[in-house]
C-alpha cells in the first residue's frame, strides 16, 4: 500500500495475485482456494445463534462474473471515486471469492481504491475506523442484499462514506495532538540548550532522541545515525554525543554499536 507504484487489479489473476500477497501466508492449507484462480466450493457467513447472515456466490463461473463487475467499478470514469469504491467494496464482499481472507483483502482493495483520491494516511486508518463500526457496516449490508430493496446501495455507500469522515475527522485531531507534543517537545529543547549552553548541532541532536523517545522505538540512536543527521563525520558526531553525555542529557544503552538515549523525564 505505501509503495508508489501499487496500482488497481486489472484482471481476475491480478486478483488472486493481491491475494496471495495481502493475506496468502495467513491462510491454513485446508482454506486455500481450490478453483482455477478463487474457491470452487461455498462459503458462509454465520452470525450469533449460528444462524447464516450471508451465502457468497455458488460457482467460481459467478464469482468471475460478479468480480468482472467490480472492477469496472473500480476503474470507472463516469462515478466518482469516493462512490464506486464502496460500491466496488459491496461487490467483493457480497461475492466472498475466497474460503478465508476476505474481510482483510476487501479492505485492502477498498484502501487501494482511495488511495488517488484521499490521502495515505486516512486509506490506511479506514479498516480501524470500519472495525469500530462494525455493527453498523453489517446492518448497512444487511439492508443492501436484502431482496425487497433490489440491490439498492445507498445507505451501503452513505455508510462508507461516514467512516471515511470520521477516520479523516479522528486522523486530523490525532496529528493535531501530535504537533502540539511536538512543539512542546522543542521549546523544551530550547529550554535545556540554554541551560546547558549546547552547541546547535547538540540541541539538534537532543531534539532527535526526544522525538524518537516520544514517537518512536525508544531504542535510541547509534553514533553513524547521529553523524548522519548532522550531515558531519562520525568524529565530529561524536564530539556532540560527548557534549550531551557531559550535560547529563544522554545515557549509553549500547557500546557496539554506540548507542545513546535521552536521560531525562518525558513529560506529556
């Protein structure tokens, strides 16, 4: 998904070949496909009270036919993104090509389908913000395959839509957090380099392990990292890290590689 060159499938093999990608190292061997490219058999939906809520297509001849469908949707022109790719999203979960896998690779196509129209970022928060609507996701299907409503994909696509809303509204308040951290995070730096009297490219460098802390793996940073965000040689580098382990700022996690972290408290 983050690579720039992940295009839309164009063919059913381009299909199963995301399949097998996505999802294949998950699948236990007794639910993989055994058709020519999807299942042969059926497969079911079963809801509380072991009760079947949804029966995919019978034949693999169908499952061609309804995923043909699909991705014309997908590759349409003539309906906006933002309504295809639900409708698309409809399709490939009404149809279940596969025994097992096929609530990961539809949200994995759905992202996909978005990704030109809505920013990385919201795609790839969208399967959370579904899962957190779930019972609202399968009420909205529910009502779509109903046969009174004649394949009626409305209040499906409304319902889609809203969650797109609402991981872009959820996205955009959490990176708002973020960016207030990350300023306090800076003044706090300033703070600390008059203080001590750090020299820019140690301040830089402070700021950096306090990012990492905060954001990050918190493992700290190895002497060749610092060198190279410094854009200085490895000696130089470490002149700086010297600097820091002087001030009490830095505390050594590793001597091979050499590697440092930030010493003090992180406040939120």
């Amino acid at each position: 998904m983050t690579d720039e060159h992940t295009q839309l499938p164009q063919t059913l093999d381009d299909l199963r070949t995301i399949y097998d990608d996505v999802v294949g190292d998950e699948i236990a061997d007794d639910d993989r496909p055994d058709g020519e490219l999807f299942r042969n058999g059926d497969v079911e939906i079963i809801g509380a009270g072991e009760r079947v809520v949804h029966t995919g297509a019978h034949t693999e001849a169908r499952i061609n036919e309804l995923l043909t469908q699909m991705l014309a949707l997908m590759r349409s022109e003539q309906i906006p993104t933002l309504l295809a790719a639900p409708a698309a999203h409809f399709l490939f979960e009404y149809t279940l090509p596969f025994y097992d896998g096929n609530g990961r690779m539809g949200r994995y196509l759905l992202a996909l389908n978005l990704q030109p129209t809505l920013t990385l970022p919201s795609v790839l928060s969208l399967s959370r913000t579904i899962a957190d609507n779930r019972q609202r996701y399968y009420k909205a299907f529910s009502s779509a395959e109903n046969p009174l409503n004649h394949g009626e994909l409305t209040f499906f696509v409304q319902m889609l839509l809203e969650c797109i809303a609402q991981a872009q509204t959820e996205l955009i308040e959490r990176l708002t957090q973020q960016l207030n951290r990350l300023g306090r995070i800076s003044a706090h730096c300033d703070d600390l380099g008059r203080e001590h009297r750090l020299s820019e490219h140690a301040r830089q460098t402070l700021f950096a392990l306090r990012q990492e802390a905060v954001f990050g793996s918190r493992d700290g940073m190895s002497l060749d990292a610092a060198a190279q965000h410094l854009h200085l040689s490895k000696q130089s580098a470490r002149k700086t890290v010297e600097e820091l382990e002087r001030a009490g700022l830095i505390t050594f996690t590793k001597r091979r590689p050499l590697t440092f972290a930030y010493a003090g408290e992180l406040p939120e």
